[in-house]
C-alpha cells in the first residue's frame, strides 16, 4: 500500500518535469487558467448537464498537449470520486419530480442534479491533477506567491508537499519492519497498527526537528527561494486569453445545441 502511495507521489512529480509546450508555460498563466476553469464550471447551475460537455475538451487538450498518461490521472480522479458520490447520492431521493424524458423513460431532477455534480467534479479535479502534473507543485507555489499569496501560507504548502514524501517513506520502513516480525499473522491487529502509528508520529516529530535545525544553519529566514526564474511571455498570455475566450463562449453559448442543429443540416 505505501509503496503505491509513494510511487503514485513520485511519478506525479516526475510527471510535471517535462518538455511539452504546456509544462514550458509559466505557471501563473496555467494557474489563471486553471482557476477561471473550476469557477466557469462551478456556476452551472445544478440541473446543467449539456453545457458542461464542451468543456471535456480543455483537460483532453492538457492530456494530449502535455503529453499525460490519461489512465493514471483517471485512476486518481476515480479514487476520490467517493467523495463527490457521496455528496449526490440522495438528490435522487429528495427530488424525484420528472424533469425529463429520455427514450421514453422519466428522470427525475434528482438524477439529473447527481449527474451534474458528477461532471463538475470530474472536470475540477482532473484540471487540477493536469495542473499539478504540468506544472509541479514547487511551481504552483512559486505562481501563488507571484500572485500576492502570502509567504506563510506558500512556504506551508511546499513543505506539506515536500515532507509527504519523507512521511511516506519513513511509514514504509516501519511497515517493512513490522512485516519482517510478524510470523503466522501475529502484529496484525489494531493495537499493534496504533503503536505503529505513534512510532511514526515520535520520528516525524524528530525528523522535523532536525530538519528545521539543519535549515536554520544554513540561513534559511522564512523566505523559499525558487532556483527557476519563471517569466511571462506572448505565448503565455495567448493561452491564457484563449482559454478565457472559450470559458466564456462555451458558457453562454449553447454549444451542444449548436452542434446538434449543424448536424441535422448536413445529415438531412
């Protein structure tokens, strides 16, 4: 389980270190971007379904321009999708007046409004793992703190981020321990995963002493100081206006319907 956890860590962050025209945007013009994204989607109202489908085509761009393995961020966005599940389950049973028809069987407002948070939420979190994975989450810190984010909240994040690792890595040798000493399923139960969890908890604790000691020698003021200097350039701004422009013709216009009619036209 936790070598899982660590390799999905690590290749997310190896992911975001690549050489495509999305990771070589700067990240304050992927981060607009992405932001304009999830509060485009979050206005839809909660029986909208059809106007949230044209924008499936900005994380397919972000798949295939940023060169993204699709069935690994799809298996992320499927490990959390509980949440979102969880969230609508019972609009079907709060709301079941019909709102619709579909091939002659009724739908109520209720399944239309799970499907709807379904959508929102598959659409936010897979831009927001494209993010993490084209950018990095070093460089999604260094845009917030570019964008006026306080230096606190930035340098809390970055070393949340960095340290999960260690955390990590630290649960899988005291897990590889207990598996090297537990013969015939012996140290298996709760009590001995609860001891497991205050050793880990008494060497984070001393882990972040230490660390904390060995930065404060070496200078360190508060201040996290990022080796890349990012820049903005033309092709940045374009992105971020065409991506703006779409948002905002994809959400007032009816794209679907649209579609619909131009098809009737070459078919009929």
């Amino acid at each position: 389980m936790f070598d899982n956890a660590y390799f999905n860590l690590g290749y997310l962050d190896t992911l975001s270190y690549g050489n495509t025209v999305i990771h070589r945007l700067d990240p304050r013009a992927k981060l607009l971007a992405t932001l304009a994204f999830i509060v485009t989607i979050v206005s839809f109202p909660k029986h909208e379904i059809t106007g949230l489908l044209p924008f499936l085509l900005f994380p397919v761009l972000l798949f295939s321009l940023g060169d993204i393995p699709a069935k690994f961020i799809l298996k992320k966005v499927l490990y959390v999708s509980s949440f979102a599940v969880f969230i609508g389950v019972f609009n079907p049973l709060f709301d079941r007046q019909t709102a619709t028809s579909f091939f002659g069987l009724s739908v109520s407002g209720g399944w239309i409004s799970f499907l709807s948070i379904m959508l929102k939420f598959f659409l936010t979190i897979t831009v927001a793992l494209l993010l993490i994975a084209t950018t990095s989450f070093p460089g999604v810190c260094h845009a917030l703190q570019k964008m006026g984010m306080p230096e606190i909240f930035v340098s809390q994040l970055l070393f949340l981020y960095r340290y999960i690792f260690v955390l990590v890595e630290e649960a899988m040798k005291i897990v590889r321990a207990r598996d090297m000493r537990s013969f015939g399923g012996r140290g298996l139960g709760v009590k001995p995963a609860i001891n497991l969890f205050g050793t880990l908890f008494l060497r984070t604790v001393e882990r972040a002493e230490r660390v904390y000691q060995a930065m404060l020698s070496r200078g360190f003021t508060g201040r996290l100081n990022t080796p890349r200097t990012y820049c903005l350039t033309i092709a940045d701004a374009l992105f971020v206006c065409l991506t703006i422009f779409f948002l905002y013709l994809f959400r007032t216009q009816d794209i679907v319907g649209f579609m619909g009619r131009v098809s009737m036209r070459v078919l009929g």
